[in-house]
C-alpha cells in the first residue's frame, strides 16, 4: 500500500463520473491502518471518503459496508436521529477495491474517557437503540446476516469449546462462560437490527451549549446484521464511568420487551473477545497473537473474584475489576494490535490540533480525548493444517480486533480502582455532580473548535 491522497483523490471520479476534485489529503497517518485512504474535496463542497484495500480480509469488510450502506434507504435514515455516511459508488485502483463514502463531520471520544451524567453517554445510549428499532426488513431485504437468539447461543458456545481446544483459557473461565451460556434465562431475547459490534469511536459527536456532546453521525456499518442487541453494548466494559448511563439511556429509548438479561449477555461478549482473538491467532498459525490473547486471559481470570465465578451473580466484579487486571500485565509480554480499523474513516489527527493554552477550559481537556492507536507485530509458526482449518470452520464468523481492550490496557492508568459493588443506573444519575457535567461539556467543546479548526484548513 502507501498511495499517495492525490491518487485515491483521482480514482473518485471513477466512482461518481462528473465529479470535480478540488483538493486532497490523506486520512491514515503514516500508513498505519488497514486501508489506504484520503478526503477527496470537490468543487460543491462536499468531502468524500475513499478507502482501498488490498486483501481479502479489507475486500470482504469494503463489499459488506457497501451493502449495508445501500441497504439503508432514505426511509430507514430518516428513522434514524443521526447521520449516516452516504454511498457514493465503487472503483479499482489496481488490484484493490476502493468504496467512496461521505465524510462525516464530529469528533470521537475514547471508550475508557466517556464521561458519565448528561451529554455524550444518553446520546450513545439512545443512538444505539434507535439502530436495534429499524425494522428487520432493512437487512433481510438487503440478503445480509440474521441469527436467532438460539444461533447466537450456539455460535458462542461453539467459541468457547474452541479457544478451550488451544488449552490456553484458565479454567475457571471455561468454567465461568460454560455457566453463561447454559443459563436458559440469559437467551430469551428478541433479535433486532445491529451493527455488529459497536465500539465508542463509532460515534461522531458535536456540542450542544445546553446538553453536552450529542451523536450526530455514527460510522462502522459493515457488521450490519439481525442479531443479539447485546453485542452493540458490550464495547461498555471499556467505559466504567459512562457504562449505567448508556445502558439507562437505552433501556428508555427502545421499543422493545425488557430484556433482563441484555447487561450479562453485554459482559460476557467482551470476555469472549480475548477468546475470539485466541481462536484467530490459532488458526491463523500466530504465536505471537495467541500468546499475546493467552496473556489478556490470564489477566482477566486473575482479576475475577475467587469465591464466586458466576458472570450472573458477580456482575459488578466481573469485567470491569478483570480489565483492571489488564493494566498489570507487563507492556513487552503482548503483541501490539492494529486499532485503526475502526477511525480509518476519521483519523484522530485530522480531528484534532493543538490549540493555543487559552483556549482550553483545563490541563485535562485535551488529554481526555486523546486517541490511542497500536501496531501489530507477529511472526509464524508451524501447526496442523486440518486442525486449524476445523477451528475456523467452528467460528465461521468475522474476527475482532482487540481495539477497545488496547484502549483499556492503555487508558485505565489514570482512574481509581472501582468498588465491587456498582450503583444503579437510577443512582448514578442521582448522584452525578453537575460541576462534573459542565467540566465534560468544556472539554468536548474544546475538542470541537480543535475539529472546526483543522476542519477549515
């Protein structure tokens, strides 16, 4: 890869003939991320996305936001109280498929730094169940993925006797999702429209004076499917402060039966993350990956209570107390992970600049958005063929990248240890101070001058 901006910029036209290119610049910083990628501006104003990949793994992701982007008709957005990026058409540059999308404006905040109360986390929370209320029509019409609460079940546990085969999960965490995933109750849920797995920089935000930082578009759609809601909540273990209020929020906005067990099911999708990220390692023949998800493992299982293994009833020592244990893992025993898949779209440079020291409300503000961003090493080895081919032909479903759990492992640092027993959401917004709401406001309007600044250049 490595296409310059004024190429990509070029191919646009090839995509949306009678295009008028202005200008270009690059998206990704240094050729960090999955895709070759550039901001095309043309001669009405607009700004485009075009994005290239070059394997079939980029192929695959590029064709299924395609489709889900064309899925979402004018009627199913306008259901939606956000943006959506538009399609724009399709091209080759070289051997390479490239999409061109619209180029959303808003600024991303890190999982581990949403702040909790009014603003940023009800508007995630709300965003996320007006997605899980499109009718299901928008994807089955659209032929894209649907599983029912029993497939999702079963999928799971076909995960968990996989990534158990490699003999690198602790026991008692086999032990612990076993448990999840037999509990009858945890599976009585309705399937609805998902994304496929949300993660905090899927939303762009914008600052209202009165109610904080609002979603104004949200990004990532290529996971678009029928599914388990739980699995646009789980990136929430990566968010502690936010996690009560995004789930109140949404829990008041769908239009849908309570699903008592949607909170547990949340939880136990992000521990199987690291398994996911096991299983991956292993069939794809990477020492280096599967040490590295091995080592996450044994911090999550160090961090779980020791008299009680139940996901169900520890649900406040579960992941979060466990993701603590992350921060302790020594930083040279883990390989680091491509995090750029999901902000190849709105790279975090482009979003943010520095600003002069008057500008800021305080010293925090600009660290509290900050992004993360990490870089995947490896090497191979050898291992049975028919082996390995079995284990991916269990999962049969696309693999994660650990981003949130990399923004976890490097963010937790600056926050207190939790207490094991967690207030409810009605608690917390009890409680929430309010000079602690107007602080996060000031912070995320400092983030957007920094946007609207870079965005005029």
């Amino acid at each position: 890869m490595g296409r310059s901006p004024f190429t990509l910029a070029a191919a646009v036209t090839a995509a949306l003939p009678g295009a008028e290119v202005t200008g270009a610049r690059g998206l990704s910083a240094d050729g960090d991320g999955r895709f070759d990628s550039a901001i095309a501006s043309l001669a009405d104003g607009r700004e485009l996305a075009i994005r290239v990949a070059d394997d079939d793994e980029t192929a695959r992701e590029l064709a299924a936001e395609a489709l889900a982007l064309r899925a979402l008709t004018d009627g199913a957005r306008a259901m939606l109280p956000f943006r959506v990026p538009a399609y724009i058409g399709e091209t080759r540059i070289g051997e390479g498929r490239a999409l061109v999308t619209e180029l959303l404006p808003g600024f991303q905040i890190e999982a581990a730094l949403v702040p909790a109360g009014r603003g940023a986390a009800p508007s995630m929370g709300a965003a996320i169940a007006a997605v899980h209320g499109l009718p299901t029509s928008v994807v089955r019409g659209a032929g894209l993925g649907t599983r029912t609460a029993e497939e999702s079940r079963a999928e799971l546990e076909r995960l968990i006797d996989t990534a158990a085969a490699t003999g690198r999960v602790p026991a008692r965490l086999t032990v612990r999702w076993r448990d999840a995933v037999a509990d009858d109750d945890l599976w009585r849920f309705e399937s609805t429209v998902v994304l496929g797995g949300v993660q905090s920089t899927s939303f762009l935000f914008d600052d209202d004076p009165e109610r904080g930082p609002e979603v104004v578009g949200l990004v990532g759609w290529h996971g678009l499917a029928v599914g388990d809601p739980a699995v646009d909540l789980s990136w929430l273990s990566a968010a502690p402060d936010a996690s009560d209020d995004v789930h109140a929020a949404y829990a008041r906005a769908v239009d849908r039966a309570p699903d008592p067990g949607l909170e547990v099911r949340a939880r136990l999708l992000a521990e199987l993350e690291f398994a996911r990220w096991l299983v991956h390692g292993d069939s794809m023949h990477r020492p280096d990956i599967v040490d590295d998800a091995a080592a996450l493992l044994d911090a999550l299982a160090e961090g779980l209570p020791t008299d009680d293994l139940s996901i169900i009833d520890a649900r406040a020592a579960g992941v979060d107390s466990a993701m603590d244990a992350l921060d302790r893992v020594p930083r040279d025993a883990v390989a680091e992970v491509d995090t750029s898949m999901h902000t190849d779209a709105y790279n975090p440079e482009e979003l943010w600049i520095e600003v002069p020291e008057e500008a800021e409300s305080s010293p925090q503000d600009t660290e509290s958005l900050e992004p993360v961003r990490t870089i995947d090493t490896g090497r191979t080895t050898d291992r049975d063929q028919d082996d390995s081919a079995h284990r991916t032909e269990m999962l049969n479903v696309e693999t994660e990248d650990l981003s949130e759990a990399r923004s976890i492992f490097a963010g937790t640092r600056g926050f207190e240890p939790r207490e094991q027993t967690r207030p409810s959401a009605s608690d917390a917004a009890a409680e929430y101070d309010e000079s602690d709401s107007d602080e996060a406001q000031r912070a995320a309007r400092a983030a957007l001058q920094r946007w609207k600044s870079s965005s005029s250049e």
